[in-house]
C-alpha cells in the first residue's frame, strides 16, 4: 500500500455524511470541549475516529470514490474479517458480513477462545485462538494501550492476517513523544512505571488501565519489527502542545483533576489517527 497515495484522507468531513452509516448528520461533542475526536454523528452516535476508521475500510474495498462503508460492504462479502469489538456503531455495519467474527476480552465470564453463556465470544489479543492467516481484515478501535503486552498483540493479529490481509487500527496517539511504558507485568505482578491512567470502558465501569502511551514513532516501530505500517488517515484538531503529552508528574496532577471533576473526557484529546499494517502478498 502506498502511503503517498493516501495522503488525501486526510480531510475534515465537509458534506456532512457519515461514514459509518452513509446518512447526513450532525457531528459534535458528547459535551462542549471534550475531545473533537470523539465527536458523534447525530444519526448511528459513531465517534470521529471510527468515521475515519470507516472511511480507510471503504477506500481499500470499493476505491478511493467510495464515500461510506455501507456502499463498501458489498465489495467486502468474501472477506474473512475479525474486529476486536462486540458492540458499536462500526460493529454494527460489519456484523451483517457472512465471514464477520467479533469479541471481547472478558476473561471473568469466559475462557479465551470461548464463549460467554450470552453467546458473546472471549478472546486474548496476545494469545488468539484462531488458526494462522485465517483473516483478510482484522479491526481494532483504541485497544492496544490497555493490552499488558502490546507488541505480542501485534505479533498475533500479524500471524492471524492471510497474504495481502490488513489490520487498520486506532491508538490515542501522543505527538511528538516517543512511545512510552507506563505498566510492566512480570510473573503476574504489575509495576507501576508512570502514574496510573483509566480510559473509559463501555464493558468495565471503573475504566481501563492504559499500560502503553503510543507516541508518534509507532509506525516506524512496526515497520522496523516487519509489519510494514502506513499512517492512513491524520486529522489534525490539535497541536501537540494542546494534547497532554506522556502523563506524569505535574501533568498527571492535572489528568487527576480532571478525573474527579468528571472532565477527564475533555483533558485527553488527542488527533484522529488510523493505521494500516498489511502483510505482504497477494489478497485472497
């Protein structure tokens, strides 16, 4: 994939369309000042980064004139796709794929490779049950920072993908910082690198623990690991001097400020990112 010719994603909507669902919408915040990335679409509520995720999936389907994901999906009914994803509005679209495959990480309920007796199937990204090469897309959405040892993820979706397959993904990314630990875990213990931070969880009420800060060298550091990985989209809403950076020392008193005002959404904003990572050779 030749990232030169994707540089033309990088566009603020500007006909008012959705990606996600395909319908003339508004897109604002949740709450006024809180992350423009996560603007949602007044029709599906998908956020911006899912727009964008979407509007990556329609240009590698159906072409760089495909507007939405809804005029992509036909172009998308052979493909073997896995989303690391059970619910929301990009979920929503792809689960009427016949080859379509979703989880979650929810080890309290079911074994990995399982399901839940809700029929809701578990899995590990650093331990997939699935058999290698057996996706052309897998999908993940601001997951990789909470995974305890992302680079082993990465190895495992890159196993799973087949020749040609792709993994478009998302990360809150920290510009102009390297990408930075901020938990370790040996032998099940966890040490505390930096100050703790939670994300919001739609599936655990206290949040997710970010283990990883992804800094704008990620990229380079998949593409030097050989998971050759392009930057697909990038929309600029913010300068890195207006994101908060690695979260630590007086940063971090004011990320805990935040938390308890309950405005920690506003505090966390970060630019509209997404990856592709393609595996080498022909796609099925």
């Amino acid at each position: 994939m030749d990232e030169a010719k994707c540089r033309g994603w990088d566009v603020f909507e500007d006909d008012g369309v959705c990606r996600v669902c395909g319908q003339t919408a508004v897109f604002a915040p949740i709450r006024p000042g809180h992350s423009l990335r996560e603007t949602r679409c007044s029709s599906c509520k998908a956020s911006r980064r899912s727009r964008d995720l979407a509007r990556v999936l329609a240009h590698l389907a159906a072409g760089p004139e495909c507007r939405t994901l809804p005029e992509a999906l036909p172009a998308m009914a052979d493909w073997r796709v896995f989303e690391a994803q059970a619910a929301g509005p990009l979920h929503d679209r792809l689960r009427c794929l016949p080859r379509y495959v979703c989880s979650e990480y929810v080890p309290e309920l079911a074994a990995p490779g399982a399901c839940t007796q809700a029929g809701l199937r578990c899995e590990d990204l650093e331990r997939l049950s699935f058999a290698d090469a057996a996706f052309d897309l897998v999908v993940t959405q601001d997951v990789f920072e909470h995974v305890a040892d992302p680079w082993q993820a990465f190895d495992e979706i890159w196993r799973v993908l087949a020749p040609g397959g792709r993994h478009v993904f998302t990360v809150p990314m920290h510009e102009g910082h390297a990408t930075t630990t901020r938990v370790r875990y040996s032998g099940g213990t966890r040490q505390d690198v930096l100050p703790p931070v939670h994300h919001g969880d739609p599936v655990r009420q206290g949040g997710s623990l970010v283990v990883t800060d992804f800094g704008d060298d990620l990229r380079r550091l998949l593409t030097a690991r050989g998971q050759p990985t392009i930057v697909a989209v990038h929309v600029a809403f913010y300068k890195p001097s207006e994101m908060p950076g690695i979260i630590e020392g007086d940063v971090h008193a004011l990320y805990e400020a935040a938390y308890k005002a309950g405005e920690k959404a506003s505090f966390l904003r970060y630019n509209s990112v997404v990856f592709v990572t393609q595996k080498p050779g022909a796609a099925a």
